[in-house]
C-alpha cells in the first residue's frame, strides 16, 4: 500500500522521464513499470544516502538504456535474418542495384577500420562516443546519465574524437 502511494506521486515523472528515452509512449510505460518493479524489489539495498526520487530516477534511466539497447540488439537480429534469406539471384540482383562488389568490400573494410579505431579508446571515452555519436543524446543527458560535469562530457568527447581521427588517418595513410 505504501509502495502505491509512491508510484501514484512518481509514476507521470518517471514515464516522462523514460519517454525522453524510448521515443515512444507504451515503451515508456512498459520501462517505467519494470523501474518501478525494480525499485520495489531493491528497496532494501536504498541507502537513504540521496532523495528517494534520485534513486528512482537512476533506475529508471538505467532501465531506459537497458530497454533500448536491447531493441536496438533485437532490430539487428532481423536485419540479418531478413537478408540471410535472399537467395544467391535475388542477393546478386540487389546487389548489383545497390553497390558494386568492389563498394562493399571497401564499406565492409571502412567499417572495420573504424571499429578497431573506436575499440582501442579507453572506457570512459568510449562511453561517450557511444552516448553523443551512437545513441544521439545531448551533452546534458550524457552528463546526468554518468554523473560528469558538462564540460567534462564535452572535453572527453573532444578528447575520443582526435584519437579516432588520428587513429583514422594513421590506417587510412598505410594503406
């Protein structure tokens, strides 16, 4: 009963909150439930250390990335399948409407530069890469969502980019 009492006064900020993520109104819902199921069954581990809301809110962006991710793991798995079933004449076809073998190959390499580029960058730097150029989220979002000053989201940001610039140009020139 008392666990109603919060959800009743969380519950609008909680899916706004979660909307701003998922870009969509019943994912929304669908997160902020599982936030509130998580929160319910962590209250235990609540260290009364910060505001209850603040606690809530970490699990609900928490749940929010956790949820996105997840789809964005699930979109991938189909586009793989959905192309895994194109037979070796139709595979051709569409692939001569669309690109020469010879662009994907060098698409296929292009992306497997930049990849190698962006996995020997340090975590922290990772991260926000990932956040700002992946996930598309602004400088005030990534600072909440890591608990780092703006100015620090943007100098590491800054930071991750000339090494993969360098890191681009160094791969790009050997070959």
């Amino acid at each position: 009963d008392a666990f109603e009492i919060i959800i009743k006064k969380y519950q609008l900020r909680i899916i706004n909150l979660c909307f701003k993520y998922t870009k969509n109104y019943s994912d929304a819902e669908e997160v902020a439930q599982e936030s509130f199921f998580k929160a319910f069954s962590s209250l235990k581990k609540f260290r009364f250390e910060s505001k209850f809301y603040s606690w809530l809110h970490r699990i609900a962006i928490n749940c929010s990335l956790n949820f996105i991710n997840s789809k964005e793991k699930t979109k991938e798995r189909e586009t793989i399948s959905e192309n895994f079933g194109l037979s070796g004449i139709d595979s051709i076809k569409v692939t001569r409407d669309i690109e020469s073998p010879f662009d994907n190959y060098n698409m296929v390499d292009l992306a497997q530069t930049i990849e190698n580029a962006y996995e020997v960058l340090p975590e922290e730097l990772k991260l926000v890469v990932k956040l700002r150029d992946i996930d598309d989220m602004s400088y005030d979002e990534i600072a909440k969502i890591t608990s780092m000053p703006v100015g620090t989201v943007k100098s590491r940001l800054h930071r991750a980019r000339d090494i993969l610039v360098k890191k681009l140009d160094n791969e790009i020139d050997d070959e």
